[in-house]
C-alpha cells in the first residue's frame, strides 16, 4: 500500500470513529431545561466575585498551596524525566531488547492517572503533603522522559559521535555534544508540564489534597457561584504568570537566567517549607506494612462485574474519549485561529482593524487560559445542571477542558508558521479565508493532528475524574469501586486503562507516521 494510500485510509477511519463516537454518547433526551437559570446565575457571578479580606486571603494561601504542590511536582517529574529520558533514548543502549524494556518501564506509570495514584499513595502514606507531590511527579515524570527521549532522538548525533570517537564516554558524549543541543527544549517542555500540574493540583485538591481545588470544590457543594470564580481567577492570575515566564525563557538574556534559576530554586525551598515536606520523618516500616496489606487486598485482580461488561466500558471510554477530542479539535482550532493576529504586512500598516484583531487575540488567549485552568469535574459538574448524567456530560466536559489545551497548542504553531505563503496570497488580493484555507493550513495540519493525537492518548486517562458525574465507561466503575474500597476490582480497571492507553498509543503512532 502506497503512502497516500495508506494516509487516505487513516483519514477514512478517523472521520468514520468519529461519527460512531459521536452518535454513541448521544443520549435520547439530553437536555434538563430546569438548569439552565442556575447556570445562568454562575455566569453572571463572573461579574461579582467574592472578594472580601478574609475570604481573599484564604485564596491566597490556598493559592500557595497549589503553587507548591505543582512546583514540587514539576521539580520531580524533570529529575525523573531528565534520567529517564537520557535512558530511554535509541543511541543509549546497543541492545534494542534493553531499550524497549526502558519504554515499557515508563509505560506503566504514565497509562496511570494522576489521581488513581493519589488514591493508591493516601492508603499507604496517609494524609502526608508527599501524596501530591508523588502523584503529580510519577507519573509526569514518565511523560517527561518520553518527551525528554524523542527530544534526544531527533537531535543529531554528529557532535557526540565525534566525542565518543575520541575517546569520550557516554555521559560524557551526552553532557557535551547533545544536552547543549537539547537544553532550550527541556527547559520549554518543563514549563509546559509546570503548567498542566498546576490543573493536576487543583484536581487532586477536590480529593482532599487541599488548595484552590479544595475551595473550588466547596464553594461549588454550596452553589456559591461568586467565591467559585474567586478561585477561578486566582487560578487564572497563577497561569498568565506562568505563561509569562515560559514565553520569555524561549529566548533569554543571561541575566534573566540567572534571576529565574535563583526563582525557581527560591520557590522550590519555600513550597517545601510551606507544605512542611519531610523525607526523614517517614515511617519506612508502617508504610511497608500499608503496602503490604494493599497489595494483599489487591492481588490477585478481579473483574468488577463481568467481562463482556468490563469490554463494553472499555469501548464506551474509547468512543468518549473521541468524541471529547473532536470537540476539542474544532473549538481549540476556532480559538486559536481568533488568538493569533494575522501578521503586519511588510509596509508595517498597523490600523484600527489590526488593533481591535490584537484586542480580540489577548481576549481569546485568556478564555483559553481560563478553559483550561478549569479542572474537568468542575465542567462536568456544570454541564450536570442542563443535561442529564451519562456518557454526554463526561464527553463534552473533556472536550471543553482540552480545547483550552489544544488551542495553546495550536496558537503556538500559528505563531511560529511561514507566513510568507499567507502575504503573497494577501497580496494577490485573496480573502482572509482562503489566505488561512490555502496559506496556513497546509502548513500546519501536520503538527495539529499530532497533537490532538497527543492529547486522545491523554484524555484515555483523564475519563476516569468525569466517572463521578456517572458519564460512564471504566471512570465510572473505578469511582465505584474506589468508594466501595474493592482495591482488586480497582486494579483490574486500572489495567483497563493502562492497556488501552498502550494500544491508543500504538493507533496514534500509526496514524501519525501515515500522515506524516
């Protein structure tokens, strides 16, 4: 089969589970019309948050909490990403045997969601501030080292080559032949993953782990819409400051550098301080005992109903998690395309037309920010309000939560595209629309469908924190199993969900190299 074949076919299948997604997670009567005035009300107390001293000042201190566990986790999740990265990288081993056992290593902590492992770490260790530290950096540091890992296998291998011809070991021939290469990319990817713990924070909050998540979570129990976007826009604040630093780090002066490398190792001691983490004071016996005892409870696994049930939930979490990404394909790609200001013409003409487009992008840029600051229960929870629980809610509160994803994604592709094909066509006297159609597009297709590949991997992990709005598929019986502490039925739905993370990361792969 040719490649534009086999590129077709691909394209075929994608459009053709799409349609089967969609009309799957259609219920027969969607929509619970008496919901739509209290949702009505959480809209408009965007207008009127909660901002009295005592209340603001809890938000800031719950803001910290956050920030701290995030830092903490990030800090983590780069220490492992870095070596494992360096491990899981092709020109490391010799033995192909001893790199696929390096990948599949990683696999398993990254096919585990973040709060599956929060739940696991609460048995053993209690309710010590190392469960979210530990639950955010595991398995984040896997998915750094897989990114850390392709970022090194891409990168040419001339200089180290050359040093390891000369006499140079390995460590050597990486410290200074690939990582000066490689260092402004881990460093981007650090920031990026910095990002999405500070949305795993607030999630783990709502299990108890504390900071904004936490308050979110009670104000929304109260219906108290105004101090719920209190919250909100701390979270917001936090992100834009984030972005930020991340913008500016692309290109840094030496002594931005220096003042963030001294932020960063400021901030590191002070979360540490803040959440009074202390190693040395763990009771290593107890927790080996609690370990123990779990896995007891656990092994062997067992089904937590029957298996031809068990297969329907893992097809129903399958056609959620595409649709969800359909959703989020289309609005991030709309928002982006907003987000992004078309570039000034070579004359340097900037009218009011290109000012209010500007306007309408830093607009757009933080309605994203804000769609994805917003964990997906809370999106789920909403949706609950007009439409009834099922398979709908969890798939539209997933799609909306990684369009705010996708379209940072996105706009950052836009940002960096040749514009040169888009200007000769304005020239020509093209339409906006058919200079985006046919000077943008085409561009930029290739590196859109890779990462809403990405993120369909992504949001096979994430279907289990929409399981508590009863949305369906493996995230409902986990949570089912969870509250009713069946921790063997509980590992066999976490195998669930490691096994279709690896054949979704087998599908992806496939289409990617057929697209490519």
């Amino acid at each position: 089969m040719t490649k534009a074949r086999s590129a077709r076919w691909w394209s075929i299948a994608a459009l053709g589970a799409v349609l089967v997604s969609v009309v799957s997670v259609m219920p027969g009567v969607a929509l619970a019309p008496g919901g739509f005035p209290t949702l009505a009300r959480f809209w408009l107390a965007a207008f009127s948050p909660e901002l009295s001293f005592s209340y603001v000042s809890r938000i800031l201190e719950a803001t910290f909490t956050t920030l701290a566990f995030s830092v903490l986790g990030t800090a983590l999740a780069v220490v492992i990403g870095f070596v494992g990265g360096v491990l899981m990288s092709e020109g490391w081993w010799r033995s192909r045997t001893a790199w696929i056992t390096a990948r599949l290593a990683c696999a398993l902590p990254r096919g585990v969601h973040e709060t599956v492992w929060a739940v696991a770490l609460l048995v053993v260790l209690g309710r010590d501030p190392l469960v979210g530290v530990l639950a955010i950096g595991i398995p984040f540091g896997a998915i750094t080292a897989k990114v850390y890992a392709e970022i090194i296998d891409e990168t040419p291998t001339g200089p180290s080559d050359a040093l390891r011809l000369a006499g140079a070991g390995k460590v050597a021939a990486f410290a200074y032949g690939t990582l000066p290469r490689v260092w402004k990319d881990f460093v981007s990817y650090a920031f990026y993953r910095l990002d999405c713990s500070l949305r795993a924070a607030v999630i783990l909050g709502m299990l108890g782990v504390g900071g904004l998540g936490f308050e979110l979570s009670t104000a929304f129990q109260g219906l108290a819409f105004e101090r719920m976007w209190t919250v909100m826009y701390a979270l917001l604040i936090v992100g834009l400051a984030c972005e930020w630093w991340s913008r500016e780090l692309r290109d840094p002066s030496r002594r931005f550098m220096l003042g963030s490398s001294i932020a960063i190792a400021v901030l590191l001691l002070l979360s540490a301080f803040h959440l009074r983490v202390n190693i040395v004071k763990l009771d290593l016996v107890r927790i080996a005992e609690r370990a123990a005892r779990v896995a007891e409870k656990a092994l062997p696994p067992t089904l937590p109903s029957t298996l031809p049930q068990l297969l329907v939930d893992c097809a129903l979490t399958v056609t959620m998690s595409i649709a969800a990404i359909a959703v989020a394909s289309l609005l991030g790609g709309v928002m982006a395309f907003v987000a992004t200001p078309p570039p000034v013409t070579p004359e340097g003409e900037r009218g009011t037309l290109h000012v209010a487009r500007e306007a309408l992008g830093a607009l757009a840029r933080a309605i994203l920010l804000l769609v994805r600051v917003t964990s997906p229960p809370v999106w789920a929870l909403l949706l609950l309000f007009v439409l009834f629980p099922g398979p709908l809610p969890g798939a539209l509160a997933l799609g909306i939560y990684n369009a705010g994803v996708l379209g940072r994604l996105y706009a950052e592709s836009l940002e960096t595209v040749d514009r040169r094909p888009s200007l000769a066509l304005r020239h020509a006297g093209a339409s906006r629309l058919v200079e985006a159609v046919y000077g943008v597009v085409p561009l930029v297709k290739g590196r859109f469908s890779a990462y809403s590949l990405y993120r369909w991997e992504v949001t096979i992990r994430e279907s289990v924190v929409v399981g508590v709005v009863g949305a369906g598929g493996l995230g409902r019986v986990l949570e089912a199993e969870r509250t009713a502490f069946d921790y063997s039925s509980m590992l066999t739905v976490v195998l669930a969900l490691l096994v279709l993370s690896i054949l979704v990361d087998l599908v992806s792969a496939s289409a990617r190299k057929a697209w490519r």
